[in-house]
C-alpha cells in the first residue's frame, strides 16, 4: 500500500519559517527549481538534474556558471535557425509594441493575414484552411476533432475511432496519447482510461530500400484488411510522413504513404499527416510529405513553425474539410484556444519563414546530412551499437540496450554538446546553421559517449 501524500519524506530546507515551511526566497535557483519545478518525464520526488542555462545565441546555450553547449537538439528539434536570430527577434519586438496578444474571436489581425498567406503558398493546393492553436499536441487534438466533426457531418455516425501505426507519437494531451504507441507511449501508465484505438505494424520499407509493389511486402495489405473490417468504424488515420519522432526515430519508405492515401480515398477515411517534427525543412524537404507528393486531408505544424522562439501551432485542412463541417448543425467547428492566432506567434513565424524563403536551407540540411553519414560512419563498428541512421538534418545512432541518459546528462557540458537521447537513441537534430566545425564536434561527442560505454 503506497504512503499517503502527507507522509511522503520532504528534503531539508536551509531555513523555515515559524510554520514550518519552506522558505523558498531562501534558496538558492538550483535548489529552488529542485524542489518546486516539475520537468518534462520527471520524478516529483527525486528529479533529475538540470544544467541552467543563462542566455542561448546561435547554436549555442550558455551555462549559468559561465561554460557553454552545443545545442545538438534544437531544443527539442524547433530552433532551426538557432536561437534568438536576430531577424526574429526583431518582428517579436516590434509586434509586442503593437499589440502582444488580442483574442481570435470575432476578431482579427495583419499578422495572421500574412502568416496564412506564406502557409497557403507553401502548401499543396488545396490544403488551405488553417486553424491556429498554442501547441504541437494541441494541433493534433485539433485534426482529430476535425476528422470526427467532419464524419459526423456526414452522416458516418459510427467513424468515431481513430487508426495509426505503431512507433508513432503525436503529443501528450489526452486524444494524442492514445495514439502514440501503446508500448512506448502512455497507455500503460493510464490504464482504461485512455481508449484503444487501430494499430497496424510500422512500415516494414526502410527509406533508402526497394520499394516493393506487393501488398503483402510493403505493409499496405494489413491496412487494406483492417479498412475492409473496421472502415464504418474508423474516421481518420493519422500518422508522422516519412520520419517517426519520439515514438523511435524510424524512417521509412515514402511510397507508403501514396498507398495508404489511395486506401484511405477508397474507404472514406480522411488522412491526417503529423508534420510537428517533421516539417520546414527537417529531412531535407519543406515537409516530409513533399518526398512523394502525397496531399493529406489535414495537416499539423509546429515547433520550427516559429523558428523554436515562441510556442505556436497550426492545423490545415482542405476545403472539403471544412465544408463537410459547415454542413451539418452545429455549422460551426467546436474548438477555440484562448491564445489562438496570438499575433506575437505569428509575427515569429512570419519572420521564420521568410528566413527559409531568403536562404538556401536546402543546401545547408544537405551539408549536414552528408557530415553527419559521414562522421557517425565509424559508429557502426562500436560494440553495442544495433543501427546507424541519417536522414536531412537528422542523425540517430541505435544501441542494442538502453543508452544510459543519466551519464549522457553529466557529460554535457565537459564535451561542450547538449544531447538528450531516450530509449535505445542517441541522436542529434541540430540547427541548420551549423557549421561544419561544430558539427564535427557534435558527432565526436557522440562517438565518445559511446567510447566511455553509454
């Protein structure tokens, strides 16, 4: 029988108050942020520890005790053109002397004028209604709505589930948890509560591979028998485009995606692609959908849709989406965040964008590609290592046993490279501006973490 909360053992404090409580203005930031900030997979009674990070420029964070890091992840894979670019910056400070933030409903304003024009042109034709939300997982949460307001719409009043693959990951709020994947996703921690939805096994065709036409081979005849069962049941398919994130950092063949289009036109199912992570740039195209030129029904964005400098998201749907949706009572789309089209996000991601429009991201993510195939080559021959993978601007080395994080953690800023892998990952998605130098000094960390035995 687990204590009860009152019971729970409490670290000592420097000084406490008469009461008994915790003095925080007391401690110092590091103890302070150790016993009352909750980090991302944490423990609330004995947390990890953090480096904190004063001021972050370019490719680089600066530590507070005055060391400084490579930020090898884009923190969290968003800060393509580094961090605080001086043109983004810029737009965020003439917008926050305009207006920071003024709600979306009933009203509107030039900077999310401008930012859907850029998306629209960007995009496939017709995949363009946008609707703007505060967050990755939040836009995911936002396409399956759609889907299922869509299907309502049209009179499919059993399309209520959701189908996805496995190795997959769309978030953390509470629809997108379900379909992540069961085993490395959340479903065990939530038990009942997080409904069952259709998994079917990952695309079996690596990216670099044959593409195999038989059904039977390249994992589209497992699609096709779940459909021909469960089609009435089933309003959408979701799943990341070419590039699997946090769910196991897998590519696979694009060509899948043209097949499941076509099943899912065949049996009424509306596609969903999770570009989050994958899309403005990231493996080598604007969007990892431009591989095979296959259009979704709806569209999620985010992370880099920024530039990595404020939080923002997008959900894009076709027109036939929405049309669906204005149909049928009650004609409108049930979802509304409060901050959503905040103009200071969107004055970020104008700015982002434009930065894509005036460099030639291609030629560096294709720089980086090769460096890092290149570089992380000698991998291959370390004991322990079960995999080497390169795709654009992203390098995944995967052991046959869990890399040790913690020790990864310790090691960041005396090899001067902040890596956080997960799993069996050790990876690296760094910023497009890097440099040849530092991505030599990226993958030479990475090879000696392996070397001291991660």
């Amino acid at each position: 029988m687990s204590a009860p909360l009152a019971a729970l053992p409490r670290p000592a404090a420097p000084e406490e108050s008469a009461s008994g409580a915790l003095a925080p203005r007391d401690l110092t930031p590091e103890e302070f942020d150790r016993r009352h900030l909750w980090h991302p997979y944490d423990s609330p009674r004995a947390p990890a520890p953090v480096h904190r990070i004063a001021r972050a420029e370019g490719i680089m964070l600066h530590l507070a005790d005055g060391g400084r890091m490579i930020d090898a992840m884009s923190s969290w894979w968003c800060a393509i053109h580094g961090h605080a670019h001086p043109a983004i910056r810029q737009a965020m400070h003439a917008q926050i002397e305009r207006m920071p933030h003024v709600m979306f409903g009933g009203l509107t304003h030039d900077p999310a004028i401008e930012l859907g024009r850029a998306l629209v042109a960007l995009l496939p034709p017709g995949l363009d209604r946008i609707f703007y939300s505060d967050s990755g997982s939040v836009a995911v949460e936002v396409a399956l709505k759609m889907a299922l307001q869509a299907q309502l719409a049209r009179g499919e009043r059993r399309r209520t589930g959701f189908a996805t693959i496995r190795g997959g990951y769309h978030g953390d709020t509470w629809k997108a948890m379900s379909l992540c994947d069961p085993v490395t996703g959340m479903h065990g921690h939530f038990g009942s509560a997080i409904r069952v939805e259709h998994f079917l096994p990952a695309p079996p065709v690596d990216f670099h591979e044959v593409w195999p036409p038989d059904p039977a081979h390249n994992g589209l005849a497992e699609i096709e028998a779940l459909f021909s069962r469960k089609a009435h049941e089933i309003a959408g398919f979701i799943l990341e485009p070419v590039v699997q994130g946090a769910g196991g950092m897998r590519f696979y063949h694009p060509a899948y995606l043209r097949g499941l289009r076509d099943l899912c036109d065949r049996y009424g199912i509306l596609l969903i692609f999770d570009e989050i992570a994958t899309g403005f740039g990231r493996t080598g195209r604007m969007f990892a959908m431009d591989h095979v030129q296959v259009t979704p029904d709806i569209l999620c964005l985010g992370k880099a849709l920024t530039g990595g400098h404020i939080t923002f998201a997008a959900t894009i749907a076709t027109g036939a989406v929405a049309e669906s949706i204005a149909s049928a009572a009650p004609g409108i789309f049930m979802h509304g965040p409060t901050f959503m089209g905040n103009p200071l996000a969107c004055a970020a991601a104008c700015a982002s964008l434009a930065l894509l429009g005036q460099g030639d991201w291609r030629k560096d993510v294709a720089r980086i590609e090769a460096q890092l195939a290149e570089e992380l080559a000698p991998a291959r021959k370390i004991a322990g290592v079960a995999d080497l993978r390169v795709l654009g601007a992203i390098g995944v080395i995967e052991m046959d046993h869990p890399v040790d994080t913690a020790k990864v953690h310790a090691a960041a800023p005396r090899i001067g490279v902040y890596l956080r892998p997960f799993g069996r990952l050790l990876y690296t998605m760094p910023p497009y501006v890097t440099g040849a130098k530092d991505l030599s000094r990226i993958t030479s960390a990475m090879l000696a973490l392996l070397g001291e035995g991660i």
